[in-house]
C-alpha cells in the first residue's frame, strides 16, 4: 500500500514523498497534462528511479485508464435515482 496516498490526495500532485515517489507522480502529471508529449525522457526518468519495464507499464497505463475516465465521466451526467 503506498501511504502517500492520503498526503497526495490531500496536498495535491506538488506533494513530496519521497523521490521515486515523486518520479511516478511527475510522469503522471506529464501524460495528464500534454499526452503527446510523454516519451523517452519521463520514461528514463523512470528507469532511472529503479522502475521495472513492467512497473513502467503500470504507471502509463493507470495514468491514462484515470484521465480518461476523469475526461468521460463529466460528460455522463449526475447520477440520479430512478423515477417511481
């Protein structure tokens, strides 16, 4: 369990946890905010943090599962309860 979690939900994405923490939320920040623009560097920013090829993968694709879902779900509407 990453016990940043509370601190990073509370404090925002500036929060510092610790540094290779901070490399997995810098790459995610970089693919929310200009996904074209994510590449080699934020990856061997991340290599060079000790991830794993497949720990990587799991940072780009929770990344990108979250910011689509953020992007679709306002366009669903309110939830509302059903009609009587």
């Amino acid at each position: 369990m990453f016990r940043g979690r509370d601190r990073l939900l509370d404090e925002g994405t500036g929060t510092r946890i610790d540094p290779r923490w901070g490399t997995i939320i810098a790459a995610s920040v970089a693919l929310t905010a200009t996904p074209s623009r994510f590449g080699a560097a934020e990856i061997a920013r991340l290599r060079e943090a000790g991830l794993s090829k497949l720990e990587i993968a799991d940072v780009i694709h929770g990344a990108g599962f979250f910011n689509g879902a953020s992007r679709l779900m306002p366009s669903l509407g309110e939830a509302a309860p059903p009609s009587a």
